[in-house]
C-alpha cells in the first residue's frame, strides 16, 4: 500500500514536471512574441488563470478582461494537445490519461470564464457597452450586436 503511494506521487510529480515543461515552451513563445509581458511559470499560468475565472464566476458586475492571460492558456492548450497527440502510440499509459485529464481541466476552466462573461454580457448589454475598457474588442462587437438584435426583436414583437 505504500509502495503504491509513493509510485503515484513519483507519478504524479513526474506529470507536473512533464506539464511545466509544456507549458514553460508555450509560455516562452508567447514571451518571445511580445517581450513587455512578464514571464509566468506555468503554475503561474494556471493560478492566475483559476483566479480569474473564481473572481468573474462570483462577482456580480464584469471585471476586466484578461486578454493576456487568456491568450497564453490559448497557446498553453495549443500545445499540451500537439503533444498529446504526438504521442498516440501510449494512449493507453496512466501518464497520457493524467495529461489529458489536466488539458480537460484547463480547457474547463477557461470555456467556464468565457461563458460567465458572455453570460452577464447578454444579462446588461446595454450597461457594458459603455463600458468598454472592461471588454475585449470581440466582447464588445458580441455586447452591440446583441444589443442591437434584442432591440430589432422588441419592436417588431411589441
């Protein structure tokens, strides 16, 4: 039984150093294309990342967008999924399962976070659209849009 314990945390460690390792890549090469954004281990990456999406699930107003931060889990993901699928010969192993697991997770998460802002988006368009220093421009385009079709639908069913 102990035997089996320290086999999964020698697993388990052996998977985050394996996570890092992909993400700390994906990182840099978001780094090297815009060299003023702070370089983030990817526990960083994930931290702000579940920070973000907790903060906006239970806040009741829109909290600024974090377009960085979205964008680096973007290239994280990017990455991760090229290296899952890179190795397809082990799809069987429990350290592809555990690397899967953790891409499922991510992908979760941040999905989750765009959801919520779209979410309270489409509940008070018409108070953030003046608000766009909180937005992304494609949330802004996404809030007037929206806007602009519930108002065409009042008045064509009113």
């Amino acid at each position: 039984m102990i035997s089996d314990l320290h086999m999964y945390t020698n697993l388990t460690s052996s998977i985050n150093n394996d996570i890092n390792d992909i993400a700390q890549s994906s990182i840099n090469n978001v780094d090297e294309q815009d060299d003023e954004d702070e370089l983030m281990t990817p526990q960083e990456l994930i931290s702000r990342l579940e920070r973000a999406w907790l903060n906006e699930k239970y806040s009741p107003v829109l909290l600024s967008h974090e377009t960085e931060l979205i964008m680096a889990t973007f290239e994280l993901l990017d990455d991760i999924e090229k290296r899952l699928k890179s190795n397809d010969t082990n799809k069987l192993t429990f350290r592809w399962l555990m690397h899967q697991t953790e891409y499922n997770r991510l992908y979760y998460i941040l999905c989750s976070y765009i959801r919520i802002r779209c979410q309270k988006l489409e509940d008070y368009s018409s108070a953030y659209v003046h608000e766009q220093e909180k937005l992304s421009t494609e949330e802004y385009v996404y809030a007037q849009t929206y806007l602009n079709n519930v108002k065409a639908h009042l008045r064509k069913s009113v």
